[in-house]
C-alpha cells in the first residue's frame, strides 16, 4: 500500500514467578522476571538494522524495562505513554484465575458472557479500556513518522487488534498474545493491516 508505514505493537516479556498460577494484574507495577528480560533481549536483536524512528511504551515497569532493551539496540531513548497501561482490574487485582473465580463466581460467569461491558468493582471494563488505549495509539502515530515500535500489554494489544479487524469483543480472546509477542502492523492512514500476529522471536 502506497504511504503505508509499519507500526510494531508488542507485549512486555514474562512477568512474576516463574511457572506460576496465572494472575490478573492488570496496573499492578510488577517488574520482568528472569525470563522476561531474556525475552526483551530477544526483542532488542530482532530489531537490530531496522528502521524504527521511535520506541514507546505504556509507563509500567514491565514495559519500559522492555522497551530500554529494544531502544538502546536502535539508539533512542523509549517515550512512556501513561494511557497505554493495562486494564485496570479493581478488586481483582492480583488474584490468581482460580481464587477470583472461586470468590466471585457470579462475577466471573457475567464477564464471560459480556466481555466488552462487565467490569469487576473499582476495575475498568475492556470498552473504557479500548477508548483511551486507541486515543493513546493513535496519538502516538499523529506525533511520529516512519516506522515505530510499541511495547504494551496483552488486554491492551487485543482491544486495539480488536478495533484494526472489526472483531466482536466475545472474540477477544481467540487473540493471543504471549509474553514478548510482536504483532506487525501496515498503517496508511486510518487503514489496519496486520502483517503478522503474536511473533516471538527466538521461540
């Protein structure tokens, strides 16, 4: 596509314990692991002779550890953007899968059924989520030219692949997106394409 610029949208490296229940942490600022700043090293080589013009990142530490490791490779210095963190999980925060489900049964089957909406006590829904990541992403892309990279997390990535593919929100989850991802994204304008989807390199 003519104009078409490249935007890379990643997901942080591994976080918490290693081989641990899985948790929802949603803005709880918990650093790579071991693990994950292996795969940012990854990342970071991956990225060596590409033409980036500028790496941003949501402002949690998982992020903007994953994002130094890929801007020292092209020579810049990563830009936090506040509005790109996760979704925010309110009462859930923290709780492993099986003890939220097990203390919120009820609450629990409401979010599967109303993905888009449903959002746990003092949390954020995936909708609100959706509205200031895309005002953020696309910020980003008014504020810059060429090719940029974007470190985020992985509800954060869904509702913006979700958007770009006009996806229903009960689909959100057949995205994957795993620890250290990239997904490759053509941009001319206002129009999306994905090139490639939940990358990880070295895997």
């Amino acid at each position: 596509m003519k104009g078409e610029r490249t935007v890379y949208l990643m997901r942080h490296g591994h976080i918490g314990e290693e081989g641990g229940p899985k948790r929802y942490t949603g803005i709880t600022d918990t650093p790579l692991s071991a693990s994950g700043h292996k795969q940012a090293r990854a990342l970071a080589n991956w990225f060596c002779g590409r033409p980036v013009s500028g790496v941003y990142c949501s402002g949690l530490s998982r992020c903007v550890q994953t994002a130094a490791e890929i801007a020292a490779v092209l020579g810049t210095t990563p830009v936090a953007v506040r509005a790109m963190h996760e979704i925010r999980m309110g009462e859930w925060e923290g709780g492993t899968f099986e003890e939220i489900r097990a203390r919120y049964p009820e609450a629990y089957v409401r979010r599967g059924k109303n993905v888009a909406d449903f959002k746990p006590k003092g949390g954020e829904s995936f909708s609100e989520c959706e509205a200031r990541a895309w005002e953020a992403f696309t910020g980003v892309l008014e504020a810059s030219v060429g090719d940029v990279a974007v470190v985020a997390h992985a509800g954060v990535n869904r509702v913006l692949l979700r958007r770009m593919l006009g996806m229903d929100y009960q689909k959100l989850f057949c995205l994957r997106q795993d620890y250290g991802c990239i997904n490759v994204i053509g941009c001319a304008g206002d129009a999306f394409t994905i090139r490639l989807l939940n990358f990880v390199p070295g895997r």
